[in-house]
C-alpha cells in the first residue's frame, strides 16, 4: 500500500492532515524579506549596486552585471583602475578575512565589454531641453551620460583638445592605459553628444550666454590652479609645475632638465610625477610633510613607488633653496605632523635640530590644486574657495549646477562621477519635476553580524598580478594586471552579497514547518556548485501566515541578511513576500 | 556556497505540532522526502511520534504504524517481512525512535534486529535525554549535562552507541544533524540503496531540554560537529570508519555556550569533557587509518 498524496495519507486509521491545524497561531514575530544596502554600497561614491552586479558575475551574467554597473558609471574599466575603492574599506567580508576585491572585478567586468563592444541599450525617447556641460573630465562627462540616457540634449564644452580631464592630463598611462580611457569616453560621445573641444569659457559674461541658450547648465571644470609654496620661487628654470609636466607627459613630452629629480608632496599627483620621472631614468625623491603612513596617496601608490626604487623623505620640509655649481641646494627641516578634523587639515611643529640638505636639478612641487573662483565672481558665490551649492548641486543662481573638483574637497575620479550622477538626477527633476524621483536607500547598511558566515569558507582574496618589477621602468604600460577569467569567478564568489538575495534557497529548506512558498522557480541555475539535476531555485518567496511558527531559524539561515523578524501583531493574514 | 540539494516533494506537512524551531522536525522533513513515497515508517513514543502524529491527523504521506517504546526495531522488522510475504521487497520500512528508545529501552529489539541484519532503516533522534516527557536523562546524556533526573550534572559519560551498533557487523552506521541538510539527505539516500540493518543517529539539539535559543538549534548542530563533540562519521560492515568533516577547530566551549544545561560547569569540569571528546576524537582517527578504505 503505496500513499502517493495527501488525501490517501494514510488512510487506515487517520483522516487528515496536520494541515488542518493552523500552528501559525503560535507566533509572535514574523519573518520579513527586504532589499536592505550593503556596507560597500553605502561608501560607494557612486551608489553602485556592488552586491548585485558581483551575484551577477558570479553566475556569468557577464553582460547584465556590466548593464547594473553603468547604471551609476560609464567608467568600469576606468574605476576598476584608479578608483581609492572606499567600498572595499567597508565590506563586511573583512570581518571573516579579506575584503571582496570590488574594484578588480569592476575591472574585470568593464574590461569585457570593451573588448566584446558592448553596447547600451538605445535611448527610449528624446526630450526637448537642452543642458550645457562645462568641463570633460569624469564629472561633466558623468552628468552627459546621465542627461543624455534619459533623453536630454546635452551639449559638452571642453577647452582642451581631448576629453578625459585628470584622468588624461594627470593620472599616466601605467595606472589607466589610454586605449581604455579613449574607449569608455568614446562610448558616452556615441550616445549623441553634441561636442564643442578647444572652447575654453572665458568669464561670467560666457556662461551667462551658456545658461540663455540652454535650459540647465553644468559647471565641471576642475580645479586647475596649482597651489604654490611661498619659499620657492617659481620663475626659476628648475622649478617645474606637477600638473604642467603631468599634462606634457601624457603627450609624451619631457619637460625635466638634469638627472636628480626632487617632487615635493604626499598625494597621487606627487607620486606619479615621481613615478613618471622614474620612467624617464631619473633619480627621484619625494619630500612630504606626512610621515609615511599617513601619506595622501592610496596606499598601493606608495608600495609600487617604493619598488621602482623612488627614495621618500617624509615627515620634512623644505625651508630655503640656494643654487650650487651642481645644482639647487634645499635646506630642509624634519617636522612633527598631525592631521586635522577636515581632510587636508593639518597642523606641523618644526624638530629644532633636525636640519639637513638635498640636492636637486629640478624641483616639482605637487602640493596640490585649487578652484579658479575668480573667473565666476559676480555670478557663482564662493565658499571656502569651492563653488557654492545645495544638496541638489545647483550654485547660488537658478539652472546653473556644479560639481566635482571645483565644487568639494572629496578629489578622486569616482567622487566626481558619483557627483555628476546625482546633478543629472537634479538637473532632470528641475527640468521635468514630474519624471524624476532622486532615489535613497535610507535603511540601515546590513552588518556582519546579519551574515551567517559559516557559508563561507575561508577563502583568501585573489590578487591581481603586477607587470614585473625589471620590466615596469622600461616604458609606460600598465603596472596591475585583470584577474584571469578563474580569479574574477572565485572572487565574485567570496561576496556575502549583503542585504540582496540570491535565491539560493536556504531559507525554504531550513523552516521545520514547510511555512515558506517559493513564488516561483527558474529551471535554469547558473550557480557553479549546482547538480544538473538538482532541484528548481526559488526566484522569490512568501511566508505562509497559517503555519509559520516564528522561529527564526530561516533567518539565522540566511546567508545574505536579506530577511529580518518584526513583531507580528497577529491581525493581518497578508503574505509577506520577496519577489 | 554549496547549495542544499535534496528535493522536497511535501512528504512532511505543516501543522505538526514540533517546537518553534524544533530540528527534529526539520530533520523528519529531510528523511521523509528522501526515503520517497514507497515507503512505511514506524515510530516509537518520543518527539517524533508526537511530531507525526495526533490523532486523527497525520503529518506524514506515507503510512505510519505508533509502536511501544521498547519495539521499535521489532515492529520495524515485522512491517518489512511483512511487505516481503507480499512481494512489495523495494518498500523502505523506516523506524523512528529517540534516544531513550534506542540507547535504553530499545536496545533490546534493535540489537536483535542487528544480529539478524533485518532489512530496515533505523533512524535515531538523538536529543541526549527522554525530552517528550519533561527532560529526563537517558544513557545517551553527555557527562556534566544537567536534566531533570540529574539537577547537578550527570556524572556518567554519554553510551557510545555507534561503537555498539558497529559490534553488530550490520552494513551501515551513520551520524549526522540538523547542521548539515545536504549530508543528511546523502546518508539516507546512500542507507536506502543498501539492504539489511542501516542506523543513521541524528543529532537533535533541543530547544527546551538543552535550553538553545528558538533560532539556534542548526548552529549548535554545527558547533558540536565543528569541536568534535558529535564527529559526523559512517561505518561500512562495522570494521571501516569514514569521517566526513576531517578538521576538529573549534574548543567546546562555544558549544557548551549555547545550552543552558551546561551552565553550570566549573573550568575542570570542562576540561575533563574537552578531553574525553579529544580521546573520542583520536580513537575514531585511529580506526579511520585501519580501514580499508571502502566506501558504499
Ligand atoms: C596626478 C593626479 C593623479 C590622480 N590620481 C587619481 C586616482 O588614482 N584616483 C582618483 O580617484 N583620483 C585621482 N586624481 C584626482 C582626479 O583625477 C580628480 O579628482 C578628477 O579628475 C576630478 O574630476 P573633474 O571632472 O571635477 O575635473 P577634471 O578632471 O579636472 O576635469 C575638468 C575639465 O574641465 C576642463 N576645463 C577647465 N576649465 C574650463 C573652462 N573654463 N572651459 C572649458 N573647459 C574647462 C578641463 O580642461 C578638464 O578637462 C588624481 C589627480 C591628479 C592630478
Ligand atoms: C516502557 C515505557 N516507559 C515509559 C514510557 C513513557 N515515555 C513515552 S516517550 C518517553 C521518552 C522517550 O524518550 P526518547 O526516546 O529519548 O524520545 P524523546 O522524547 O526524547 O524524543 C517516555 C519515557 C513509555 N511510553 N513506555
Ligand atoms: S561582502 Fe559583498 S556585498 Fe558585502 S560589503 Fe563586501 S562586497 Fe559588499
Ligand atoms: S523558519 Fe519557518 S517557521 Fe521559522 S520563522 Fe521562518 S518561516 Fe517561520
Ligand atoms: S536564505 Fe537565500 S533565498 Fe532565502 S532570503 Fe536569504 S539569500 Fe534569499
Ligand atoms: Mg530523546
């Protein structure tokens, strides 16, 4: 006697099921799915959705994992580069062993659409307002894309003669190779740009033009100023301005004169004008004010410096200079350094005693930049050397918005693109108040303790490889190297992919009370670790209110933290459910 | 991340009445789908008769016959030749039973069932105490655990069943829990295809008896595995030992943490314990590298 389904359950000596009884009655709390931000989303400067795209890699969804990143950046192989990466200073993944390398596989992905020509999809419809955009660095060219996908016309002025900003005029061509950084731009102009090059605004009177014969202007042109030191003379022939000989190696020119190269400053300017120097056979030192560890540049920086033998002298100042018969004398001081509240803020007591001398052919100094204000003055206020402006990025007049450099003191590629992101949602809200909705996670990021980690073996994270050292000063190639096609899988598969669901299941098989219904089931599992013939996933969820016992145990089970308990008041029968 | 595997093809019903939370029941849920529906189970009185049954509801597909505690084994074998005089030889006859009804009061009829290798999947529930009826300890009950019958901590160790059962040459033992669905669905999926006496002990952390909170029964299902307290292991024929997670990382201690019922312990009394499961832990590793290697 074989009972093959419910209404024969036993049907000698029992006449029903359990399921007459609603033991859902018990309960006290109840179980709830939601979409809760991870900690690298919230650090992300472009509000990316880390953990959905990496869940995409991880089951090769190659092309749609590309489609979620450039919602927030048309940048991915640029980012997965140069980007300071603040999200891998976040991941809860530290927490078990090593960070998630977000930014690797960002490159990973990015690189893949260019070398398949990825295309976007094309542009739904086209609208009738046109935006200027004043500056073609990541900032303007950030807020172009945005503008322009959601079918604005966008009209882009750049004074020099190629776009790309810092990240053509500064950072060189062994941190962002230039096919690379051709091609991501290459891919925005294709939307339907209209493009203006060599048009440098000049004043006020220009942009006031600008902002007739537009409806909405962006204002992005960088901070282009060179800060200067007060106890060096720049008129001098072996004082070389950083940005100056950055800008003229990126046209392959040399600008340096002698042998001894001395770069003072601790960021990324002061490091790749060094660097740079290093390429060209130079003997290169840095001075910096910080001592080492505290150094303004990323950290990586410093460590591939240190490789191509730049010598640092940190925690010192140069006080005078004297010129020799061979070459400049700078008599330099060490210094005690504190960092202030403020990025950038910092107070130094000079060591009585701690003189001494270095010799130099030519001096760069890389101390840093600021915003030409001055060029606005009667039109955009100032603050604190900044363009002014409110939340929603526009400066003190009506329709003229501003961002990147020139607008915060946040100075990095993914800043300026994550500010251009939220200018186009604002710009695009003032020019059509009805259709745009700025989006904001406010929930709380998920913690570690939301991730159950004995899902996650150990797995230590996988390193990009680097061009070998010999090789690395023979030219300008790329020194970091794209994980290979195996790393990026494994990689993608250490993410805990906190506060997003990835259907895997676990909750449905952990509940003693068969109290949770998948919603529906995908017969194909793009999951590595899947049997061919195992059963069908899950894409979505509900609980069933008449059984659920509100245990918990599906959500201690949950190894993404993407279901909380709530107090279940007992009135309502609705289904809670995750779809 | 791995996946769970098995297929729930609602062989287990809602509405039973286990604990919130309750890992028995979660483990009922994992052997019932994968001993499928030619099969008959019967169980002795324990949590889970109390689980599956509750007249005149049944919280299972497949027919189920309510034993006497002493027999579950017994009555287990007579459904199977029972099945056989009718020619239905491929029916899984499946007999559920606690501890107290395996280690004690069973252990009659199941060693005799052994000795004959009667064709029957015997699971056990091991929740280290007779827990249906208030919390009493069984010979199953580690040292030091505290139950109602041993206010100040049982001063005899937990019986070493598996070693017992292994004595009876029967073609399969097997330990598992909550803490691991995919390795409890294999052990029973590889126990159906073999013929003649397979025990499977699950391990049952009990929310109420061990005093583990509602949500916590499956972690500390790990813990005990992970520190070596319950070592996940199969025996072939009763010579050759497998052990399935080879790593013991982790002190007991974070185990004892999670249950009430070892509150109590004083520094040497965990030390004892500590060094009881290494000794068990080293003892199973010696039989493990005398064995033949074979694997069903
Ligand atoms: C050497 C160096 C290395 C760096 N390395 C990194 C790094 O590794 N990672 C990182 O995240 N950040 C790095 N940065 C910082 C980063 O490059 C900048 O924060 C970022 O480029 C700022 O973007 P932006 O669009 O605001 O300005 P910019 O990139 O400066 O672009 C401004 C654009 O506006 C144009 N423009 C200016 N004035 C006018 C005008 N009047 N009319 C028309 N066009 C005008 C300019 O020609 C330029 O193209 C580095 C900076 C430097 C200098
Ligand atoms: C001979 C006999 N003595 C006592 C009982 C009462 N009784 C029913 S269940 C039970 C406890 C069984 O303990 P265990 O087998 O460990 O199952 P658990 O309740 O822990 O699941 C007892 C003592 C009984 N049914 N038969
Ligand atoms: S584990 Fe993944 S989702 Fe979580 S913080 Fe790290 S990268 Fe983001
Ligand atoms: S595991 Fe099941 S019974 Fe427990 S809270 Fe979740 S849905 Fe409810
Ligand atoms: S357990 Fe898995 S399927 Fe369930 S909510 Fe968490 S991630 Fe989603
Ligand atoms: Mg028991």
């Amino acid at each position: 006697m074989v009972a093959t389904d419910k209404q024969q359950a036993s049907p000698l000596w029992t006449t029903t099921t359990s399921e007459v009884r609603l033991t859902g009655t018990w309960r006290e709390a109840k179980p709830d799915y939601h979409v809760a931000p991870s900690p690298c989303h919230g650090a992300c400067p472009v509000q990316g959705d880390i953990a959905s795209w990496i869940q995409q890699v991880s089951r090769s969804e190659y092309y749609g994992a590309w489609l979620t990143l450039m919602e927030n950046n048309p940048f991915p192989a640029i980012a997965g580069r140069i980007c300071h990466h603040p999200c891998e200073t976040a991941c809860n993944r530290q927490q078990l062993d090593e960070t998630v390398g977000i930014c690797s596989l960002e490159r990973f992905v990015g690189d893949m659409a260019l070398t398949q020509s990825w295309a976007l999809p094309a542009i739904k419809q086209d609208d009738d307002c046109s935006v200027a955009i004043v500056g073609g660095g990541p900032a303007g060219l950030s807020c172009a894309y945005q503008l322009r996908r959601r079918g604005f016309k966008v009209a882009l002025y750049e004074a020099r003669d190629q776009l790309g900003g810092l990240m053509r005029y500064g950072i060189p061509s062994y941190r962002l190779d230039r096919a690379i950084l051709d091609a991501e731009i290459e891919r925005i102009i294709d939307l339907g740009i209209d493009l203006h090059l060599e048009v440098e605004l000049q004043d006020q009177a220009a942009l006031k033009r600008l902002h007739k014969e537009y409806d909405a202007v962006y204002l992005a042109t960088g901070a282009s100023q060179s800060k200067n030191l007060p106890m060096l003379d720049y008129q001098q022939p072996w004082v070389l301005d950083s940005a100056a000989f950055l800008a003229a190696m990126s046209h392959g020119q040399n600008m340096l004169l002698g042998e001894r190269i001395l770069v003072i400053g601790g960021g990324s300017a002061a490091i790749d004008t060094a660097r740079s120097a290093r390429r060209l056979g130079k003997a290169v030192t840095i001075l910096a004010l910080e001592p080492e560890h505290l150094l303004p540049a990323q950290t990586i920086e410093v460590t591939e410096a240190l490789e191509e033998g730049v010598e640092f002298v940190c925690g010192a100042m140069m006080q005078s200079t004297q010129v020799k018969d061979k070459g400049v004398q700078l008599h330099c001081v060490k210094v005690d350094f504190s960092a202030g509240a403020e990025r950038g803020e910092f107070a130094i007591d000079v060591l009585t005693g701690s003189e001494f001398n270095l010799v130099a052919d030519t001096v760069i100094p890389a101390i840093g930049q600021q915003v030409d204000m001055d060029r606005w003055a009667g039109l955009l206020a100032a603050d604190q050397g900044l363009a002014q402006t409110d939340q929603g990025w526009q400066t003190s007049c009506r329709g003229i918005f501003a961002g990147g450099d020139m607008a915060s003191m946040d100075r990095f590629v993914t800043h300026a693109v994550g500010m251009g992101k939220q200018a186009a949602q604002a710009i695009s809200h003032y020019l059509r108040p009805h259709t745009e909705v700025a989006q904001v996670k406010t929930e709380k990021p998920v913690g570690f303790e939301a991730i159950n980690s004995y899902y996650y073996p150990i797995s230590k994270r996988q390193k990009q490889k680097q061009t070998e050292l010999e090789t690395r000063l023979d030219g300008f190639s790329e020194v970091q190297q794209a994980l290979s096609d195996h790393g990026a899988m494994i990689e993608a598969g250490r993410c805990f992919s906190c506060g997003t669901c990835t259907y895997c299941d676990n909750c449905f098989y952990h509940c003693p009370d068969m109290a949770i219904t998948k919603l529906a089931t995908s017969e194909i599992d793009g999951s590595p670790n899947r049997a061919q013939s195992g059963p069908s996933r899950g894409i979505g969820y509900s609980i069933k209110s008449d059984y659920c016992k509100g245990c918990g145990l599906c959500v201690a089970e949950c190894p993404t933290g993407s279901i909380i308990m709530r107090e279940d008041t007992g009135c309502s029968t609705k289904q809670e459910s995750c779809s | 991340m791995e996946l769970i595997d098995y297929q729930d093809d609602g062989h287990f019903f809602s509405g039973h009445v286990a604990c919130a939370g309750c890992v028995e029941a979660l483990a009922l849920r994992v052997i019932l789908n994968t001993v499928g529906s030619d099969a008959m189970a019967v169980v002795a009185p324990s949590c889970s008769a109390v689980i599956c049954g509750g007249y005149p509801a049944s919280a299972l597909k497949i027919p189920v016959f309510h034993t006497t505690l002493e027999s579950a084994a017994a009555s287990a074998s007579g459904v199977k030749r029972g099945l056989v005089a009718q020619g239905k030889t491929e029916t899984t006859v499946v007999a559920l039973a606690g501890d107290g009804g395996t280690y004690d009061i069973g252990l009659q009829a199941l060693s005799s069932a052994a000795e004959r290798n009667e064709d029957i999947l015997y699971i056990c529930f091991d929740n280290e105490g007779y827990m249906n009826t208030g919390g009493q300890k069984s010979s199953s009950t580690p040292k030091s655990a505290v139950t109602g019958s041993t206010p100040a901590g049982k001063e005899t160790s937990k019986k070493n069943m598996v070693e017992i059962l292994a004595a009876h040459r029967i073609p399969y033992i097997a330990t598992t829990s909550p803490g691991d669905l995919n390795d409890m669905a294999a052990k029973v999926e590889k126990a159906k295809a073999i013929r003649g006496t397979k025990v499977i002990i699950v391990l049952i952390p009990c929310l109420a008896g061990w005093g583990v909170v509602d949500d916590g029964a499956v972690k500390t299902a790990r813990l005990a595995v992970d520190s070596g307290v319950f070592p996940l292991l199969e025996v072939f024929g009763g010579h050759d030992y497998v052990l399935n997670k080879t790593t013991k990382n982790q002190p007991i201690n974070d185990y004892l943490k999670q249950q009430k019922r070892y509150r109590h312990m004083s520094v040497e009394q965990i030390a004892s314990l500590q060094a009881e499961v290494d000794e068990q832990w080293q003892r199973i590793q010696k039989r493990v590298e005398v064995s033949s290697g074979f694997e069903a």
